[in-house]
C-alpha cells in the first residue's frame, strides 16, 4: 500500500482505531467507582460547553499592470469590513494595518475585528499570480467562534464566562477556584495560574490541619526577562494576558513581567468537615504581590449516590470491602472476560447526594460510519492514473463505530461541539432522556474493519508489476454492546458542572 499518498492523519487514526481495545467497562478494585471521568484532546474534562464554528474565507483581488500583493490586501481587508467582519480603527488598537502610496504621501489604515468572536488562521493564507503577473488573489480564512453553556442557553465569545466556576476575580492574572471537595481519605489537586510576573506560592498552609492537609506538589514555571507591550482602546491602556485576554493598567509607563507559572496544591482528607488553604503570592523578583485563599469541603458523599438500571445497580460501591448485592455485573466479576447484563431495556434512575444537582441525563448509542477514498475530492484523478507505460490504483475503505467525524449542526464542518460532542471525533450519539424513563440498550458492538490495497503495473517491464492489500476485522470479536450513560451534575460547593459517565454492556453473542 502506498501509505505517503494517503491522508497521514487519517490513516494514523484508522490504524489507531483498529488495534485499540473495545471501550468495555472492566470491573474495578472494590474501592473505585464505576464511573469514568471523560477528558477531551487537551486533557481537560467533557463539559457542559458547546462551541460553533463559522468559516469564512474572504478574497483580495489586483489586476492590471501595476497589479500588487499589497493592492491584494487592501482589497481584502476591505471586504472583510463589508462583510462584517473588520472596522476601521486607529493605531492604538489594531489587528491588521497596510501602508498605500496615495500620490506622494503613504496613507496608513488600521483594522480590527469587529467582536471577539472573530479570529483567523495564519497558516491558510493563500495568495496567487496570474502567469502574466496581471491578476493577484490573497485569500484568508475567518473564524466566528461562539461558546454556549448548553444547560442554561446563555452563549459568550469568552469560554470562562459559562463555564459555571466559581473564580476569584483576579482570574486574568492569577486564577484558583474558590470553593473545591475532597473525598474523604482521599486526595485532590487543585491549581493555581499565575500571571503576569507572578511565579511562586509560599506559606501554603491549611486552617484546620485536623480535616484538611495542604502541600504544593507540583510546579511550571515560565520566566523571562520580557515585559509585555501596551495598546489604547477606548477603556484605555491595556496588555493580553497569555489567554488573550485584556488587562488594564492605571498607566502606560507601568512595566509587566511576562513570566508565569502553574502551581498544584495537593489537598488531603483527613475527616469530615471544612477548612480554608490559604498562600501568598510572589513575583519574579521576589515581591510578595498578593494573596489568595481556597475553601475546602471534605465528606464520604459521592457525587451520584446510586444509579440503576432496571432496578439493578450500575455502582459496585467505593468503600473498602463493600458488596453491593444489587450490583448489576455481580456474578460476572473474575470468570468473564466481559461485565455484562441480558436486559435488554428498563428504567433508568439517578440519585445525587445533597451537594449535587441532576442538570441533564444522556443516553449514547454508537453507530456505524463507512468511509472510502471516492469520497477524497479529485482522489481517483491524483492517484489513481494510467500514463500508457504505468498505471497506479488506491483504495481505502473503513467500517467503524470507533471515534469518527460528523457534521451535526449541518454547517459544512467538522469543528463544532454540539450536547457535547466533538464532532471532529463522534463515537457515542447521545440523546437527552429524563430521569426514571424507561430506555433500549444498544446492540451495535465497537468494532472497525478496514481494507486497504494498491497496485502499480508496467507496460514495458512487467516484472516491476506488484499489487498489495491489507485487511482487518474484529467485528466478530465482540460479545457485547457498550450504551454509555452521561450524568450532568451540578456541584453547588465548587460552583461548577460535573460530568460522569457509565457504561452498560449488553450481551449480544454466545461464546
């Protein structure tokens, strides 16, 4: 197969796909909870937050003998500005400026986007002259990004803005919850981002020694000797934090380090109750700059207190030696290779301990996606060709329900996130269900079975002939269907959304 003409990148995921384990759920340790904490490509944990994502692509054209890349520009800049995406601004606060030789004298225009929302991406610029050098076309890619919290409806340019945290409001430079939980004889790490100059934590201490343990475990730092650079809006002077964000200062002689560090505080324990963790905040120089404080709740209550399904219980329970009599996989622990049930549907039901609030409840059933390399536009002209003498044929054909694209929001992209689901990878399509509703079971498996083959033949010399292929399948692998349950809390401690997921596995083949 000749693997260099075929997308790197899918190919990569196919081949990853392919050998990767089927997203069974294997009965855990009896001190481990059933569920799974679900994390996206940056490591961050599945939140409540969709993004939509508008491409626009705008062309500057120059013609004529004294045609110009900068002409190019200038008319491109000005249809971004028709189309809503541009204004003129002044010097103080600007995305994009261009200098025009307008008799003797150059003429200087500023532009900035006309909300927050809009962005553009560097690497599809694409500019192109005529063969006679009498045309010039630049094209740049737009980005309308907006961020929905898709409980409460309410949409923002800025991601922090839904996410439902509870933030000190010295966020921009240096940012800590306010409020976190602990499980008790457990530990979690909470951390601190510091900003602007600011690089270290001392006097970590926590008020109550005797419910609460505090240590800083982890630290990244990013020093420079580099101070950022002030711009003027119509607020006044401010720089951008490394987030993007704008920060104001009182004068534009003030000098900002732009050095920054994260560090991670270590929380244990020790009984039920609450205490404050408290430190002071030091800059590059050594200067105490501030303070900050984190309230802390430790208790036994877990986040979902039961959850079952057709009376039977997905929760094996977390406590040391506990046995759970309605488990649902009891029985099925050590002699399967699968935890499974037969029932094929039942009522769903979820209880909360008191700190916690149900916002939504997901049933995700995976489904097939085909693909094939007719789908490549132009692939069967590129490579696929004769040119009497050598003939070359690709083909690459995927059957899977392993994580793969959709457009859901039908606008032509694979960028969004909509109820929660990356469409650039869809493995489980949820649906929302209400609490105590009868619901099915899936009976589609994870599996992927793909094919790949290529050949080149020679008129001439037909001893340089070769064809190859590639086959796998392990669709009959698989005894049981996977339908995963996403549990959407609230925690009305930290302030913010939680989301757990369980799986129920369905038998569906004998051994």
């Amino acid at each position: 197969m000749n693997i260099k003409k075929l997308s790197a990148t899918l190919l990569a995921t196919t081949l990853a796909a392919a050998f990767a384990l089927a997203p069974v759920t294997e009965v855990k340790a009896a001190q481990q909870p059933d569920w799974v904490r679900e994390f996206d490509a940056n490591g961050n944990p599945i939140d409540v937050i969709d993004r939509n994502v508008k491409k626009v692509r705008v062309e500057g054209v120059s013609t004529g003998d004294e045609a110009s890349l900068l002409k190019a520009k200038a008319d491109l800049l000005n249809k971004a500005v028709a189309q809503g995406i541009l204004e003129e601004t002044d010097r103080n606060d600007y995305d994009y400026y261009i200098e025009l030789e307008d008799g003797e004298k150059t003429v200087t225009k500023y532009y900035k986007f006309i909300n927050e929302g809009w962005s553009e991406d560097d690497d599809e610029r694409v500019s192109d002259t005529s063969s006679d050098g009498k045309t010039i076309r630049l094209t740049y890619s737009f980005y309308y990004t907006e961020f929905k919290n898709s409980i409460t409806g309410e949409t923002s340019f800025d991601l922090n803005a839904l996410k439902g945290q509870g933030y000190t409001e010295s966020q921009k430079i240096n940012a800590y919850p306010e409020k976190v939980r602990v499980y008790t004889g457990g530990t979690n790490i909470v951390y601190v981002t510091l900003g602007s100059g600011n690089i270290k934590l001392k006097k970590v201490k926590s008020s109550n020694k005797k419910v609460i343990k505090a240590k800083i475990v982890e630290n990244e730092e990013y020093t420079t000797t580099q101070n950022y650079t002030f711009r003027k809006d119509s607020k006044g002077y401010y720089y951008e934090s490394v987030a993007g964000e704008k920060v104001y200062v009182s004068s534009p002689t003030d000098k900002v380090n732009m050095s920054r560090a994260k560090v991670g505080i270590k929380l244990y324990g020790v009984k039920d109750g609450k205490a404050t963790v408290s430190f002071d905040i030091y800059d590059i120089n050594g200067s105490k700059t501030g303070k900050g404080k984190i309230t802390v709740v430790s208790d036994t209550n877990l986040p979902i207190k039961d959850i079952t399904f057709g009376g039977q219980s997905l929760e094996q329970g977390v406590k040391i030696g506990e046995t759970n009599n309605n488990y649902i996989y009891k029985g099925k622990d050590f002699n399967t290779f699968y935890a499974y049930t037969k029932k094929k549907s039942g009522k769903l039901k979820v209880t909360t301990s008191k700190d916690y609030k149900i916002e939504r409840i997901q049933v995700g059933k995976l489904e097939k996606y085909n693909w094939n390399t007719s789908q490549i536009p132009g692939y069967d002209s590129y490579y696929n060709y004769n040119t009497g003498d050598r003939s070359e044929n690709n083909s690459l054909k995927i059957e899977t329900t392993k994580p793969h694209p959709v457009d859901l929001n039908g606008d032509g992209d694979f960028k969004d996130i909509v109820n929660g689901m990356d469409e650039s990878k869809v493995e489980f399509r949820f649906k929302t269900v209400k609490n105590g509703k009868k619901i099915k079971l899936s009976k589609i498996p994870s599996y992927t079975t793909f094919s790949a083959d290529d050949s080149e033949s020679y008129a001439n010399n037909q001893d340089l002939n070769f064809s190859n292929s590639y086959k796998y399948n392990n669709k009959k692998a698989m005894a049981v269907a996977p339908t995963a349950i996403r549990v959407t809390l609230f925690n009305k401690v930290t302030k913010e959304y939680e989301i757990y997921t369980y799986y129920i596995n369905l038998k569906i083949k004998k051994y």
